[in-house]
C-alpha cells in the first residue's frame, strides 16, 4: 500500500464512534496509535457526527476511556450546527429534537430553545427520544419551521448492533411532513470542514480524515481534497467497500495499521 498521500500530513481528523472506540469501549489499537502521532509529531482533532454530546461531555468521555483530551481538540456537528445558526439573523427560536448537550449548542449560538412555535427545528442523534417530542417536530416543520439536521448518518455503531441515528429521525419526519432537511450539517458538509480548518490553523491539504464511514468521513475527505482513511473497524465492510461510488485513498483493518503505517512512512 502507498502511504505517500500521507507524507506531507500535519495533523489527523479522527473520527470517534467505530474508529477509536465503540461504545464505551476504546479498542486496544487506539492508544498506541494516539501515541505514534505525539512521537511523530502529528496534531490531532477528534470529529464527531454524534451529537448527542457536546464537546465537553466528549472530553470526559475520552478521558474516562483513557484518553487525555481537552475540549478544544473536539469538534461535533452540533458545533458546525451552531456555526449555521450563529450566522442566521433571521432564525431566533429552535426547537430541538435531541440532547440537552445539543440544546446548549444551540443557546450557545445566541438561539433560544423553545417548546413550540420555532423558526427552527434542529434534529440531532435523539438518544432522549419520545414520540410527543417527534410530534411536536412534525408540527413544527408543517407550520413552516425551517428543516435542520445535525448529520446524515442514519446508524449509529453501537455493541449490540447498529442503532437508529439523526438521518433515520430525519427519514420519518420526511415521511410525515413531505419535504427532507433544508441544510445538513456533520461530515460531509463545508460547515464541518470550517470548523476544522480554522481550529488546526491549516488548509485542508495538510490534514487528513480517518474514519470508518463511506458517505459521511471519506465522502468529505474527498470532497476537500486531504488525504481519505478508512479503517475497517466500524461501520463499513469490505463487500460494501467494493460496491461503492466512494473510494478512499487508503484502507486499513483499524488505527493500529495505520500507526505502524505511518511509523514506516517516517522512519
């Protein structure tokens, strides 16, 4: 496998959820490969569609898991959520289908969270969920609330099997009020991209994303023209691999390859 894509990277995009953890259990392979990027040199940002947390709540988690992280190096698309919103004059009150996490992304957005009539509805990975707040959703995009979802993922990867994400929320709103999401936010989407870009101080081209996904980390990898990692540990199987539009640069079993990868490219 050729590595040289990898050459002139700076800092890693790491994806979370099925690359460096599932659930709450962080792989074997995870740490001695966080420590090969600090030997080598190499920045780091986590990034997550799931935005069930925010960034803070992310830290703990890491740390829990034994990964010392701080709070500046996550980056959730309840954040690039937020960023959209911090930036629409003209949207003053969300509701949200999601987290309390995810609310006060939205507060933090200078966005007031309210009960009913939004000029917003904001879906997340609704861990919470219950069908009176996806009622009121429904209601709330039928008299006009603009449509808003913080990512496209329709599972989550979780121990026992793949559990329902933000994107199938999104599909069952879709079904009842006729029309999908006005704007997606997350992997692939140029507001994740920003957020990343600004946080490392670096143009796309110095940086690269690993994750486990097809159609949400390598899609937006490609999308900007860093180098696109997939590690095998999550979501994405070989027999899908093979029959899919989206190819990623590199392949890898886990992040454990990637390191000893790397440790080559460098030595």
């Amino acid at each position: 496998m050729n590595t040289d894509a990898l050459k002139d990277v700076k800092a890693f995009l790491l994806d979370l959820d099925g690359t460096l953890y599932l659930g709450n259990r962080l792989f074997d392979w995870t740490p001695p490969f966080l420590a090969t990027l600090r030997e080598l040199g190499l920045r780091r940002l986590f990034m997550t569609n799931n935005s069930s947390r925010n960034a803070v709540s992310y830290t703990e988690k890491l740390r829990r898991l034994g990964v010392d992280a701080e709070p500046e190096e996550i980056i959730t698309s309840g954040q690039s959520a937020a960023l959209y919103l911090s930036e629409q004059p003209d949207i003053r009150t969300v509701y949200v289908l999601g987290t309390e996490s995810l609310a006060d992304d939205v507060r933090a957005a200078g966005k007031t969270v309210v009960a009913e009539g939004a000029d917003a509805v904001l879906v997340g990975y609704a861990t919470n969920l219950e069908f009176e707040g996806l009622s009121r959703a429904a209601i709330e995009l039928q008299h006009g609330a603009r449509f808003l979802a913080t990512h496209p993922d329709r599972v989550c990867p979780d121990p026992r099997g793949m559990l329902p994400d933000c994107g199938a929320m999104c599909a069952c709103l879709a079904s009842a009020v006729g029309r999908g999401p006005d704007h997606v936010f997350g992997k692939p989407s140029p507001w994740m991209l920003r957020l990343a870009t600004e946080r490392a101080g670096l143009p796309a081209a110095a940086m690269a994303l690993v994750g486990d996904r097809l159609y949400t980390d390598i899609q937006m990898a490609l999308d900007s023209g860093m180098p696109a990692v997939l590690v095998l540990s999550g979501e994405t199987t070989r027999e899908a691999l093979a029959t899919s539009g989206v190819q990623p640069d590199l392949v890898f079993e886990n992040v454990g390859e990637l390191a000893l990868a790397l440790r080559r490219l460098h030595q």
